[in-house]
C-alpha cells in the first residue's frame, strides 16, 4: 500500500490500490486504478475531479496521478 499525499496537503495516507484491468504495472506506463484511501477523515470535502495526487514508497515518489472520479461523497469537495 502506497503512500499518498494530495496536491496542497501535508497530510498523507496509505491506499490500497487496485489497477483496473491490469494485475502489474511497470516504470513508465499509464493505467486506471481504484484507490482506497485507508484514513479518508483526513481529506474530507477536499477532493476534486482532476486534482493532482503523488504516490509513494517512504519518501520515495513511486509515480503520479490524476483524480477522474470521486466515489465516497464524503470526500468530495463542496462547491464554492
């Protein structure tokens, strides 16, 4: 379970990743994934569709991604 930390936010939490059609991914390429974020209270009414989040190991940056969509509401961000 990697690390994650959202565009803005000190705080990060582990996520349990699911890639979507793929059981591996190696350096350098593109996939889809479902991620859980395991202490989602820290990121209440913060995400948005097409935010930037990095995912990592430690410190180390494993990789990037974009948010495309939002399941739990309770995570979204209100509209301002």
């Amino acid at each position: 379970r990697p690390h994650v930390r959202f565009d803005g936010r000190k705080e990060m939490s582990s996520g349990e990743q699911l890639f979507v059609d793929k059981e591996k991914v190696f350096p350098c390429e593109t996939v889809t994934a479902e991620i859980r974020i395991l202490s989602p209270m820290l990121f209440e009414k913060y995400l948005f569709v097409g935010q930037r989040f990095e995912f990592g190991e430690g410190q180390k940056v494993v990789g990037y991604g974009e948010v495309i969509e939002i399941i739990n509401t309770h995570l979204h961000q209100a509209i301002r």
